[in-house]
C-alpha cells in the first residue's frame, strides 16, 4: 500500500522549498518516466520536488537522491521534479484506484507539433503518481502509462488549453508485487478504466485554477 503524501519542506537559498513524500508499507512494482528511479522496478517512496522555474542542473537524478538522503528514504525510489508549488497537489479515488496530480500548465505544446525556436519559461509540468490496489503485468504497467497519458490529454482539451501536455510531463504507476496478476491497463479494462477517470478529474480539478510558478511567489 502506497501512503498518503506527506508535505514537508527544505531549505534552498533561504527558502522553505516544498516537496511531497509517498511512503510504502513494503515493495511496490512500479512504472515511471520519471528522472530517478524511471522504468519498471521495485521501488518503496516517492518524492515530487519543487524547483525555481530557474532550475538548470544538468544531474536532476543525484539532486533528487540527496533529497532522499535527508529523508531518510531507505531503498529505490521514484524520483520527480516540477516548477508547481506541490503543496497544490489534488487527490481522486475511483474504484480503489488512487491519483495524484500537481499541474502546472503555463508551456502547453501538441506532441507532434515541430520544436520552436525557444521555449517561454513560464510554469509547467503535470506530474501524476498513481497506485493500482492490484498486481499488473509488465505490458499492463506500460499501457497504465498510456491510459493515464490519454486521460491527462483529454482533460488538458476540455480545460480548453492548446495542447496535450508540457514537455516535462511525468507518470509513475505504482501497484503491489503479490497476487494475481492483471494482463491488461487499456481504458476498457478493469484497472485501466478507473485509473483514466481519477487522472481526468485530478488534472481538470488541477488545471482549473491559476498556477503560479513557485518561484514566482514571495519569500517568508
């Protein structure tokens, strides 16, 4: 069983800089594209930072495991990063299915659209952890990141935002290790349809307000 976040905080540059922690009660097998802990494992937390929408280290992998470090996370983790104060964070609960989300939605691009020139710095990023109360295969795990992928889409065109995503976007799915094991996370199957429902409702739940950029708000 994954926990609920906890919002705690560390210091950066005279700042109290949130971040959200999942803890695990035992192993949990995981999918994420995240930049620690990204791919298929065992992992047993998570961590979604806040950073300055300034934020230019090239090593997000070893920053985001010194904060674990401080934490006190024992184990692999999954590891993400966002320009959102995560103290916005929204929850869903469909069917068992558990989402969080943190959305920020300030640099939208289409997918297929070509690269501009450059990019605007303004706030963006839409991070989702997922837990699954069931075991699902490996090729069920992926095509949980899919379904959660296209929900996330579909509410980003019903907020009425031109694109379907930001170029920093991450999934994690997270699931137990033992029991049956569940073959399939399509949007029709029996995990995949209410882990597409938490997604849209915690993405248009988190994209109806005003995000402003962490770094953007005051000190103190």
């Amino acid at each position: 069983m994954l926990s609920e976040p906890v919002l705690t905080a560390r210091q950066e540059d005279g700042r109290d800089v949130p971040l959200l922690v999942w803890r695990a009660d035992g192993p949990l097998r995981a999918v994420s594209s995240a930049p620690l802990g990204g791919g298929i494992g065992v992992r047993h937390w998570v961590v979604n930072a806040t950073v300055p929408m300034s934020y230019d280290r090239d090593d997000p992998a070893d920053h985001l495991a010194e904060l674990a470090d401080r934490l006190d996370l024992d184990g692999p983790g999954v590891g993400l990063l966002t320009g959102v104060d995560v103290a916005e964070v929204v929850a869903r609960t469909d069917t068992g299915v558990r989402v969080w989300a943190t959305v920020g939605l300030g640099t939208p691009v289409w997918a297929a659209a070509p690269a501009p020139a450059t990019l605007a710095q303004r706030v963006g990023t839409v991070n989702l952890v997922a837990y699954v109360p069931a075991r699902l295969g490996d090729a069920a795990l992926v095509n949980a990141v899919a379904t959660a992928t296209e929900a996330k889409a579909q509410a980003i065109a019903e907020l009425g935002v031109p694109g379907t995503g930001t170029p920093t976007d991450a999934v994690t799915v997270l699931c137990p290790v033992d029991g049956p094991e569940s073959a399939y996370g399509g949007p029709r199957s029996a995990w995949g349809a209410p882990l597409a429902r938490a997604v849209h409702a915690a993405v248009t739940a988190g994209g109806a307000g005003t995000v402003v950029p962490w770094s953007d708000r005051p000190a103190g």
